[in-house]
C-alpha cells in the first residue's frame, strides 16, 4: 500500500453516517462455513474508490454490541457482490465512488485487528493520515 503498487480505498462513510460514523448501518454475518463473513451495506465518498484493487471498510458484526465497536475488513474489490458506482466530478475526473456490498465474502484472515476492535483501528488510521 505505501508503495503505491496497490491501490487502496477506505470504506468509512455511508449515505446516513459522515460525521456521525458511529451511525454506520453496513453489516458483516458469518457464513455458513464460519470460517468468514458475509457483508451487505452501502458506502459512500471513497476516495480512489473508482479504480482501487482493495478497500479497507468498517462493518457492523454485532447488531447487540455498541455502535463504536465494529470491525475493519479488508475487501478486494472484485469480490462477487461488490458494486462500484463512480461520482462524477465538476472538473470530469473520476476518483471518488459508492461501493455496495450484496454477500460479498471475506474470510477470517482479512479482518484487521481483535474483534470489535474497528472504530479504534480506524481512528488510528485517521490520526496517522492527519499527521
Ligand atoms: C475530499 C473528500 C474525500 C473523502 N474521502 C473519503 C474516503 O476516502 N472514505 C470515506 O469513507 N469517506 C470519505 N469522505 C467523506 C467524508 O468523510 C464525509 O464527507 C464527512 O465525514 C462528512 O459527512 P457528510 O458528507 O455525510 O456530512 P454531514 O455529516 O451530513 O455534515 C453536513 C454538515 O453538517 C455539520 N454537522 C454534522 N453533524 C453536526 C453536529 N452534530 N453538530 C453540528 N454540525 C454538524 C457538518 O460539519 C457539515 O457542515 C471524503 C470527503 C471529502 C470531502
């Protein structure tokens, strides 16, 4: 990613949830197999999202747990079931994008960090970007 020989985008707002992220509606199950997880949502204004190979998303994974205690996945975007809707742009490029998710499924080993643990990774990344 540092390198820039992926391409990656970041799966954080959705149409209900910029500011108020903790307000995030996407959601991760487990799949039959429960080796994995099955997302279904919509995220909105992901910059590179228009060409990126990879996104790195939050996701709700238990609709009992607290708002702020979701989870970071990590999502090739040619997954089956990933939808990429490029936002045009006044100056005619296209960078940003919505991205739905229908049953797309990722495995275990691509969720970042402990369970629940997603709002803080997040936050790490934006601190680390803002720097
Ligand atoms: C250049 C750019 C790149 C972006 N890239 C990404 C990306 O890569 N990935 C991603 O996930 N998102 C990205 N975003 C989305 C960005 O994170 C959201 O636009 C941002 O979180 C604001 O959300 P919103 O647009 O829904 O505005 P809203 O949350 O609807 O806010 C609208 C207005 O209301 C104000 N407001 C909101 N809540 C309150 C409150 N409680 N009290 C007072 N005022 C309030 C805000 O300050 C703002 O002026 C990008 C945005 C921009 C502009």
């Amino acid at each position: 990613m540092a390198a820039g020989e992926e391409i990656w985008c970041q799966g954080w707002s959705e149409p209900d949830a910029g500011s108020d992220l903790a307000g995030i509606r996407s959601r991760a199950v487990r799949n039959d197999a429960g080796d994995g997880w099955l997302l279904t949502g919509q995220k909105t204004w992901a910059s590179r999202g228009a060409f990126a190979e990879w996104c790195f998303g939050i996701f709700r994974t238990d609709p009992k747990r607290n708002a702020t205690a979701p989870d970071l996945l990590l999502i090739a975007m040619d997954s089956p079931g990933v939808t990429v809707r490029p936002i045009p742009q006044i100056d005619g490029e296209t960078g940003f994008a919505e991205i739905f998710f229908d049953g797309v499924e990722v495995p275990d080993s691509q969720v970042l960090g402990e369970e629940g643990s997603g709002w803080s990774v997040a936050m790490s990344t934006a601190a680390a970007s803002a720097a």
